[in-house]
C-alpha cells in the first residue's frame, strides 16, 4: 500500500474554542493515537481532503515538530450540513503489529453473465482487513471473468497472501443477477433455434419426396 506525505503543526491549546479558530484559518485540528501518547495538532484543509476525498487507501507518513510518524485514519467528523471535514483521528502504525483497515475492492475481466444481458451486483466498495503494514495491497482485486448468470464470488472464496479477510465468510462480494434482457435473449435463441431445427426438418421431408 502507497504512502502519503501530510504535514502537521502541534496544538499549543486543546479545546473547542481553538479548533473554531483553526477552522477558520482553514485548518483541521487532528489527534494521533498508539505512539505511547496522544498527539494533538493541526493540518491545511487543502492537503487533508486530497488524501480523504478519494477511493484510494493509503498510509500517512504525517510529519510534525521534525518528527515523522506512519498512521493510517481511525475516523472522520464532518460537518452536519457543509460536509467539510472539522475534526479526524489517526492511529499509529509499526511494522510488527497488525493494521485492521478497509481496502477498496477493484474487479477485473469481462463476465460472461454481463455480455449476455445478466446484471452485475457489487455489494461491497470496500472489504475490512488484517494485516501486518508490509503486506497490505492497495486493493483488493476480483476477477469476474468466469461468472455466468446465477454465480457469485463469496467472502470465504477471496484469498490474499498474508492478509486475514474479515466478515461474515458467507456474505457474497459480487454476483451476477438476471434480467429481463437476459431472460429476452434466452428465449430469442431458443426461438432461432426452434426455427433453424423447422428448417432443417422441411429440407429433409422436401428431399425424402
């Protein structure tokens, strides 16, 4: 999994009153977690949506009083009504400790299912993980290539070196529905075939006379 860079200011104050002054400045007030203490300081709101508005997942390599600290985000608060970001937690991250985090899910190939008028259904954007920071993919990738209508790739059918999936094993991740389309071409063909089988049957009568 990539990292980002985000640089940070510590908080001299810590209370309700600062964080709105910040915010107005165009600041985020954040807190870091799981380094031995919590950590209060304050990001530019620019460089902090370019890292939450995205699909993406990465670690944040988050620079601050000439220390450097690797966190990923714990939570985000957002405002009720504007949806700017007004406050966020990171969690510390080392190397010989698990990491749970939500990686977004890619699929690949072309479905069968699909090219003959089935519906795809994803069910999940993103798919809760276990893993040690050194083994984290930056997705997590399904090939789709072999479903036909009626099929689906489950949970439990999902394999990642090195990383542990979490859920419910049963929970299908993506599947391929049918449709009316789909059910329209299958009668299609069969009526083409029903026909070519007419003709062929005539053509022998006609010839057997």
């Amino acid at each position: 999994m990539k990292t980002v860079s985000l640089s940070g200011s510590s908080r001299e104050n810590v209370g309700s009153k600062d964080a709105k002054i910040l915010r107005k400045e165009g600041r985020v007030p954040g807190v870091l977690y799981g380094n031995g203490e919590n950590l209060h300081f304050h990001v530019k709101e620019t460089e902090l949506n370019k890292l939450v508005f995205t699909p993406d997942v990465n670690f944040i390599q988050i620079e601050m009083d000439g220390k450097s600290y690797k966190a990923i985000f714990k939570e985000i608060q957002f405002h009720p009504v504007t949806d700017r970001i007004t406050h966020f937690d990171l969690m510390a991250v080392t190397e010989d400790k698990l990491v749970s985090i939500a990686l977004p899910v890619k699929l690949t190939g072309n479905s069968p299912g699909v090219l003959n008028g089935g519906k795809l259904r994803q069910n999940y954007r993103k798919l809760k993980v276990k893993a040690l920071a050194k083994d984290l993919p930056e997705y997590i990738t399904l090939d789709i290539s072999k479903l036909k209508i009626g099929m689906a790739i489950r949970l439990g059918e999902i394999e990642i070196p090195n990383v542990t999936l979490q859920g419910d094993m049963r929970d299908v991740a993506v599947s391929i529905k049918t449709s009316r389309n789909a059910v329209a071409d299958a009668i299609e063909e069969d009526d083409a075939e029903g026909a070519e089988d007419a003709a062929a049957e005539g053509a022998s009568e006609a010839a057997a006379e």
